[in-house]
C-alpha cells in the first residue's frame, strides 16, 4: 500500500510541483505564484511526499489561504500516476483539521463545473454548492460552482466531516 506523508511545501518542491500543475490545468500556476503564496502569512502550502531513494517525490499539493475564520482552498492537485489512492482527500482532510484547530469556520472553493473528479471528491468530504459564477474561468468560458463548508456550530471529528453550508 503506499504511503505518503503530509508536510509543509518549500522551494525545493517547487519542480515536482510546477510538472504537475501542468499537467493538472489548463491554465496553470506560475512558480512565481507558488513563490508568493510561500512568503505570504496568510497563506498555508502543504504536499504529500513519498521517499524516493535519497529525495523525495511530490504526490500532490494543497494551498490555502486563512482569515480569521475564513478559510479558502486555492489549489490542489494529485500526480496523474497516483490519482485515485486518495491523496487529495487526506490532503483536503489535513486542511480542515489544522484550519479547524487555528479557528477555521467556513471553507470555500471554487471548481469547474465540468470537473467531475473534484465535485465528487469536495461532496465526499463535506463541501456543498452554494452558487454558480456564470463564465468565471476565462479561459475556457467554463462556470465555477462556489463549494462551502461550514464548522460553525459542531465539534471537528474525523468520522463526520462537517455539514455542508446549505442557503
Ligand atoms: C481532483 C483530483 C485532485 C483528485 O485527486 P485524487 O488524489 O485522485 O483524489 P482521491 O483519490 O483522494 O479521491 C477521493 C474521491 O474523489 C472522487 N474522485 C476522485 N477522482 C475521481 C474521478 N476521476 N472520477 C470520479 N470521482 C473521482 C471519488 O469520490 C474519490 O473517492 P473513491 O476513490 O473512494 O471513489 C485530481 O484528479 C487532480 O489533481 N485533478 C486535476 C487538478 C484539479 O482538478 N484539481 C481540483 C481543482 S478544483
């Protein structure tokens, strides 16, 4: 069974990470982007990483930017060899619970509408839609369903992921 670790991003990361956004988006993070969000304090990066003889190979990634209670999940992305052995839920998991911890409240996100594999994987853990932006990503004219989650009122417990934030 393979096994990963969760861990802060660094630059030296920023490699695996830029071979995967490409493959992973049709319009892809810069480095510089990547660069931004590790010198700025409200933003959170994490990978998962498995050795790989004296190095390590970056599996997948999560940035995520937090204000006050306010939560919001910028990127994520699996490996295209590693997808499906649930990589982008235990990174999605890892944010909700260190979120939780320093005060995370409500969670957002934004995805394609035609984006199946990640509809389905936000549903799975908790995130319902909250509205749609008509032909919000510019580069495929494509709309983004707005996906909340809401912790308001219950303990975190990693059997029940929270309740979806219903209007
Ligand atoms: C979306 C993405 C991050 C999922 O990563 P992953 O590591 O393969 O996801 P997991 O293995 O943790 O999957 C968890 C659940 O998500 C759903 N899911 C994941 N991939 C799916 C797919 N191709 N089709 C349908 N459902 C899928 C399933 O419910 C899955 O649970 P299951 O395997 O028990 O059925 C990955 O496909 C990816 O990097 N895509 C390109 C980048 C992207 O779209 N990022 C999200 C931007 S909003």
């Amino acid at each position: 069974m393979l096994q990963w670790q969760i861990k802060e991003m660094s630059r030296d990361h920023l490699e695996q990470i830029m071979e995967i956004e490409r493959k992973s988006f049709p319009t892809p993070w810069t480095r510089s982007m990547f660069i931004y969000e590790l010198t700025s304090p409200i933003s959170f990066n994490f990978v998962a990483t498995m050795p790989e003889g004296r190095s390590e190979l970056v599996l997948g990634y999560i940035v995520f930017w937090m204000v006050r209670g306010e939560v919001h999940i910028l990127n994520l992305a699996t490996h295209p060899s590693f997808r499906r052995l649930g990589i982008a839920r235990s990174l999605l998991l890892f944010c909700l619970d260190f979120s939780y911890k320093k005060g995370g409240v409500l969670y957002q996100l934004e995805v394609r509408k035609g984006n199946r594999a990640a509809l389905n994987l936000y549903k799975k853990v908790g995130f319902a839609p909250w509205e749609i932006r008509k032909r919000y990503y510019a580069d495929t004219g494509e709309d983004a369903i707005i996906m909340r989650l809401f912790f308001g009122d219950r303990t975190f417990d990693q059997n029940s992921y929270g309740q979806p934030f219903l209007p």
